[in-house]
C-alpha cells in the first residue's frame, strides 16, 4: 500500500485539503508528482486512477466549497481563478517543484488559469473534457443553458435542476437558439428528488456551474506557456458538451484532440455508482505522461 497523508493548507477565502500517496519504496519511484483534479469532484473521486501510479507521487485533493475544503468567506459562488490560485498554493506547498496534472471536468478549467498564469509550475497538463461554453460556436445558448440550470436551482432545489443538468450534459450537438421551448426534463424519470428540501449548498449546481461554464481560456497565453498541454476527450463523448468544448479547445491551442477510452468519467472504477474503463484509461495516461524520471 501507499503511504497516505492528508495536508490543510490556508489559502484566500477557504481551508483546503489535500492528499499526498508517496510512491512504493520498491517501485522506483521518482519524477515530478502526480496531481490528479476535478471540480466539483473532490479527491474520492480518484481513487481508483490513483491505483493505477503506485511508481508516482500522487496528489489529490478537494476543491474549495467542496468534501473536505470549505469556504471561509461565505461566498455562494466559487470562479476557477480561485481554483487556480488554490492549486497553485498547494504545489508550491509541496516544494517539489513543477507536476504534472491530470484534470477531469471542471478541474480542467481550472488547470487552465493555472497554467496560463504559472506555466513554471506545471510540466504536462492533460485536460479531460473542460466544458466551457465559451469556446463553442453555439456559445450564446450553451451560457443561457447553463445559467438556466443554475436559476432553477435556486428556484426550485437538487432535482428539478439535476435533471436539467444530466439532460443538458449527454446532449448531442449544439444548443439551438429556442432551447427554452423545449420541455423541462422531469426528476422522476432519472430517480432524482422531486419535492425541495430548501438546501442550496450542491457545489456543482450552485457554487461552480456559472464560473466554469462561463470561463474563457486565455488562449494567447497557453500557446506561449512551457507547460506541455495535451487536451482529450472520451471516445464514447463525442458531440457532447464537454467534448465538443475540448474539441475547440485543442483547436485554438493548434493540436489535435487526444482520444481517451470511455466517456465523461472513464477513470472512474465505481466512485459515486459510475463506472468507466479504468484500466484501459490509465494505461492511456501513463502513455500520453513523460516517462518517470524524465
């Protein structure tokens, strides 16, 4: 087994937690760290990618707002700026010098700002199906879609506004301009909570949706950055938001699009009832990573 530690670490607003697993004694460990992120998901969610680098130093953690990580400025919502800023302290806290990151989801927002703004502190940054909606050609409607989701939330709690988000983030293609025509999808049909329980605490639906959709990388900077960026998306993902937004992500840097197996969350081996094909996914990241100790 690794060893597993778990750090606090202060940053500007909230109390951030995160886990460091060290290499296996006999595995001849070395090389940068490994830091595997997500938004909102929090480090539960790796566990079964982490298994898969039992040779690396590993890192995850939980976001700002979200598992262990919680805000300390009362903010309702959370910007991947300050995600960034938060990612960027935990490295330097680590004192190893510049990782390489692995990013699912929002936390590829997120690993974007970051590099675009410490390219120093990250070596290779593979960015898995980072939905921003401002990247795409159909970007009006996506942002109105998103802040639909968010307003419903607020409006009328966890399952009207899930079943929206679960509707919108398997949808194929683009958003067409008279989206809000279409029937509102009903909880009941995908098991979820029709009746408010008055909680508006979710950190997907109510802290981080807005800000991540909402975020525009800064492309100018990312093409300039040391940082080897490697955007992917998952095979079984194509047309999909999320896909569609690191299809034109990867354009805008000028590379191609790495296809990774499965879909949206391929590295999951259970975590929260998913189930992707971890195995193949990590095989496929261990290859597309520099080799250890170089």
């Amino acid at each position: 087994m690794t060893e597993l530690v778990t750090h606090t670490l202060d940053t500007v607003g909230a109390t951030v937690r995160y886990d460091v697993r060290s290499g296996l004694p006999d595995s001849g460990a070395n090389g940068p760290a490994l830091f595997l992120i997500g938004s909102p998901m929090d480090a539960s969610g790796f566990l079964t990618l982490a298994s898969h680098f039992t040779d690396r130093t590993v890192v995850t953690y939980d976001p700002r707002g979200t598992g262990r990580s919680i805000r300390t400025d009362g903010a309702a919502e959370s910007m991947p700026e300050e995600h960034a800023d938060d990612l960027r302290r935990v490295i330097e806290a680590l004192g190893s010098g510049p990782v390489d990151v692995f990013a699912s989801s929002g936390g590829a927002v997120n690993a974007l700002d970051l590099v675009a703004r410490h390219p120093e502190l990250v070596r290779t940054l593979v960015a898995h199906e980072p939905p921003t909606a401002q990247v795409l050609p159909d970007r009006e409607a996506a942002l109105e879609v998103c802040a639909d989701i968010h307003a419903t939330y607020l409006r009328d709690g966890t399952g009207p506004a899930m079943a929206k988000f679960i509707a919108v983030a398997g949808r194929q293609g683009p958003f067409p301009a008279d989206w809000a025509d279409e029937p509102a999808p009903d909880p009941a049909a995908f098991g979820l909570p029709t009746e408010d329980d008055g909680s508006r605490d979710d950190p997907l639906l109510g802290q981080n949706i807005r800000g991540c959709t909402g975020y525009r990388p800064d492309f100018a900077a990312l093409r300039a950055a040391t940082t080897r960026i490697v955007v992917a998306a998952g095979k079984e993902s194509q047309g999909e938001f999320p896909a569609r937004a690191a299809s034109a992500i990867a354009d805008g840097l000028g590379t191609e699009l790495t296809l990774f197996p499965s879909h949206h969350g391929g590295f999951l081996g259970g975590e929260f009832g998913q189930q992707g094909d971890p195995d193949a996914f990590a095989q496929t990241l261990r290859e597309v990573l520099p080799p250890v100790g170089h």
